[in-house]
C-alpha cells in the first residue's frame, strides 16, 4: 500500500473509490457538490432509522472519482468513534482492493477531519497486514493499493501520518514475530532482534548467555529453559534521553518462543498457538521500535526473558526448587507455569537496574481468557496512578485493559509446604494468583503493572481492522505511555 495526500477540491479528485465516514459528533467531509450531498443526506437518514444495515456504494457522475463508498458510524455500535475510523478506513481499502478498484480517497477535508487522519491511517496500516510469508502464492491484496488522503492542509496531515507509520509498523512487525513458527523465532532469534533494534536505533543493548545466568543465579530461564536444544537468553535494550531523567520505566516481557507445557505436557489440542507465548517480548519490542525513533522525555529499558519450554530428560520437574537470586524459594507443582518463573528473574534485574516504574507483559494465563474473553488485556499492580496510565495510554489505541484486584488475602493459595512460595494457586483466581505470584518479585519501591495479555495476543477470527493470527497488542500503549508520560501519569 502507498499513501498520498491531497489538498485541492473535490472536481479535481482522482480516485477510483472516494470513502465517505458519517458521523453525528464528528464532520469528517465537505462535499462542494449539490447532487452529492441530496445523496448523502437521503442515506443518512436511512442510517439512523437502521434502513441501511450496510456501507452504502454508489456510481457517480462528472467527477474523477468513479464511485463513493459511504459509511456510518450507526452501523458499528459496539466500539468507540476511533475505532469504527479504523475499522471503517480498513474496509475501505480493502474493498477498492477485492473489486479492483484499487486508489482509494478518504476524504478528511470537513472540520473535524484534519486532526482524525492519524487514526485512520493506523486503520490502513493495522489492517492491510496479513501473515504471508510461506505461501507459495502470497495474496499481496493491497499491493496495487494507494490510499489517497483528502485534507486541508497536506503538511499536517503528512505529520500525523509519519507518527501513525511508525507506530504501525512496528506493531507489524511485533505481529510478524508472534506468527512466526518457534522453529524460527526461537530465543536466539529475539536476542537478533534486540542487536538489530538497538543498531537501527542506538539503543544500549546487552545479552546474557546460558553462563552469563548460570553465574548470576537466573534460576528461572536456566530452569524453564533447560529441556530445549535453544538455550535462553536475557537481553536488555535501554533507551536513554538527551537531558536526565528521574523516571526509569522498565518493560519485562515473556519470551517463551514455544510452550509445549514442559513435563506437565499442555494437552494437543490448540498447541500451536503457544507459538505465540513470546507475544510479550514482541510488544515489549515493538514498543522499543518506536521508542527509539520518537524518543521520550523518559529513560526506558527493556528486558526480554527468552527460553522455549520444552520436555525432555534435562527439563525441570514437577517437585523442583528453585532458589532465586534473591533467595526467594519457589516450588515447581506445574512445568507449565513457566512464564512466572522467567518473569521472576526479569523484575528482579529490574531492581539491579534501578527501575522506578516496572511493566511486565505476558501471556500469561488461560484464567485471564476465561475471566475476560478476547478484547480485554487483564491488569494488575501495586500503584493506581501507573495502572490508570496504562489504561488511558491504551484507549488512544483501542486496546482496553481491565483491572483486577491481587487480595493479600488470596496470597494462601501459592502457599508451599517445603517453600516460600508455590508456581500455581488453585482452581480459583489463576489470573489473580499468577499476579501475586510476580509481586513476590518486584523491586521494593518500584511503581509496578501486570499485563496479562493472554486474551488479547491472537484473534481466531478478524475483528475490527484486524485479520486472524497476532494482533501485536501492547506495543502501541507501552510506546504511547513512554512518550506522553507526564500526561498520562498526572492524575
Ligand atoms: N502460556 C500459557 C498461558 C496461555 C494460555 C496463554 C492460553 C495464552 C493462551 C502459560 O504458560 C500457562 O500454561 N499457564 C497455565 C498456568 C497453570 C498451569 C497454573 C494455564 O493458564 O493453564
Ligand atoms: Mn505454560
Ligand atoms: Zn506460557
């Protein structure tokens, strides 16, 4: 897909399909044509009274636009206005795609248009995307596609598009590194990708090796990782401002490149999506993508904790104990709660390194599916005002965060009879007791926040402006969250 803009009238557009969005709140377009506008306002008014229950086309005349594709905001009543954008601007492409009609004109020369076309180039670029590297015939839908952007002032609109490509792009490629095989992105792979981030950008990165964390007591990687031919990895990736600064935001992010169960073996049945159990890695990583090119007031780091679990006569075993580096103890009931045990040792180097304000995020548990379904992110932490910033920098985006509540109460349930602490809870709470679980890890005085993005990682079925497989979630409100820190954290 290319992006255009364009700045003159309407009698001088050349496209093959000019998308038109409605909506009450917000006048996006200003159509200079009688004919038209009788037209639009007939339509509109079939809209409200729910006549029309799909976009509306239509061929037209004495224009060099040959036909106009209109949409309302009354034909999506479960989500919010930037996302019907979105998702009305992905389906605009598509369709002048699928019907060889291939420039598509938005028009966003109405008064309300100009300061909404960052978003709905994020719906052009989040939803042309599609995962087809091993086909034998990638079907490259939108690569004829040029998207024409109508405004009134094509310079501020180009800003609002550089920002929207960056974020976008990087949330792709979180996405591209979630659909991967494990075969492919195994924990050497993410270590590549953190050397490669931090060359494009100059960012300070590290690596820590099988030895490496032997030497400093990792006792989780070592542990998770010990059953696999791909050893793991911890690798840190730091971005650093121009003038100091008071705040170190740290982003843990699980990178389990494969998670098979371990000895208490997952069931066959949906395995293959544990592929993507390195999705916390990835939005840590595509937060850091963007970071690095749109650089925060902020200092940032992020640490991947990467291994692939995976059974085997050197895996751990159910009954194991585990001395951290802390000397924390943790019993081993269940080799399949494996990301906790990574995550560990990534909030306790949060500590070494100073972090005032500590994000994990991990797919961490079938419980968060059960307890939200599909479009919430579960979110948990010791600090208000950082969860609350969190949400806000995610409803920039359409990515939704539920907060649930860790009980000290419900601290009983990861009690060990031989150790500090147990690597499961019952049946009750396994999203709850999966938080608490980390709390036992996280830096005295840090500000911290949990994000179990189990529910949100990968969508089985397209949804808004996303198709099947990853959804790259979290990138865009890790970065958001960086770059408008002081906004987002001011109560
Ligand atoms: N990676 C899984 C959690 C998961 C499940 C993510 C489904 C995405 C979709 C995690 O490592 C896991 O296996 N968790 C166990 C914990 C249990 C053994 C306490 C779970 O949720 O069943
Ligand atoms: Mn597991
Ligand atoms: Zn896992």
């Amino acid at each position: 897909m290319k992006l255009e803009t364009y700045e003159g009238n309407l009698q001088e557009l050349e496209a093959d399909v000019l998308v038109l969005i409605l909506d009450a709140q917000n006048p996006l377009f200003d159509l200079d044509n009688e004919a038209l506008q009788e037209r639009i306002a007939g339509a509109q008014a079939q809209f409200s009274a729910g006549k029309l229950s799909r976009e509306l086309s239509f061929d037209t005349t004495g224009l060099k636009v040959g036909s106009v594709l209109l949409f309302s905001s009354e034909l999506e009543k479960n989500h919010g206005f930037w996302e019907n954008l979105k998702t009305f601007a992905a389906r605009g492409l598509r369709y002048g795609a699928e019907t060889g009609r291939p420039r598509v004109a938005f028009a966003l020369n109405g008064s309300a248009g100009l300061e909404h076309v960052g978003k709905l180039v994020e719906g052009l670029i989040l939803g042309s995307y599609s995962f087809e590297k091993y086909r034998q015939k990638p079907r490259n839908l939108f690569e004829d596609s040029v998207a024409v952007i109508w405004t009134t002032s094509s310079e501020q609109a180009q800003q609002q598009i550089e920002r929207s490509q960056i974020y976008c792009q990087a949330t792709n490629t979180a996405r591209d590194l979630v659909n991967e095989p494990g075969a492919v992105v195994t924990p050497a792979a993410l270590v590549r990708r953190c050397q490669d981030l931090a060359a494009t950008h100059n960012l300070q990165v590290e690596i820590w090796d099988k030895d490496r964390l032997a030497q400093d007591r990792r006792v989780g990687l070592l542990a998770v990782g010990g059953g696999s031919e791909h050893p793991p990895f911890m690798a840190t990736l730091s971005y650093q401002p121009d003038s100091p600064s008071d705040v170190h935001l740290v982003l843990v992010g699980k990178g389990v490149t494969f998670d098979s169960g371990g000895i208490s073996i997952k069931p066959a049945d949906k395995m293959h999506l544990m592929r993507g159990d390195m999705a916390g890695a990835g939005a840590v990583l595509g937060a850091m993508d963007i970071i690095g090119q749109l650089k925060p007031d902020i200092r940032v780091t992020a640490i991947v904790v990467t291994a692939e679990n995976a059974p085997d006569g050197k895996s751990m075993r159910p009954g194991d104990i585990l001395v951290y580096r802390n000397n924390k103890s943790v019993h081993i009931e269940n080799t399949d709660a494996e990301g906790r045990l990574i995550l560990a040792d990534g909030l306790i180097h949060a500590g070494d390194i100073g972090a005032t304000h500590i994000l994990d995020v991990a797919t961490l548990t079938g419980a968060a599916v059960r307890a939200l379904g599909y479009s919430f992110t579960g979110l948990m932490g010791n600090n208000r005002t950082l969860i609350n910033a969190v949400t806000r920098a995610g409803g920039n985006h359409g990515e939704a965060y539920w907060k649930l509540p860790l009980p000290a109460e419900y601290k009983e349930y990861i009690k060990s009879a031989v150790a500090d602490v147990n690597n499961m809870g019952g049946p009750a709470a396994g999203a709850i007791t999966a938080g608490l679980f980390l709390q036992e890890f996280v830096p005295a005085g840090a500000a911290w926040a949990h994000l179990d993005i189990a529910p949100t990682f990968w969508k089985e079925k397209a949804w808004k402006y996303f198709g099947e497989g990853a959804s790259g979630v979290a990138a865009r409100t890790l970065a958001d969250l960086a770059l408008n820190w002081s906004e987002h954290t001011a109560r």
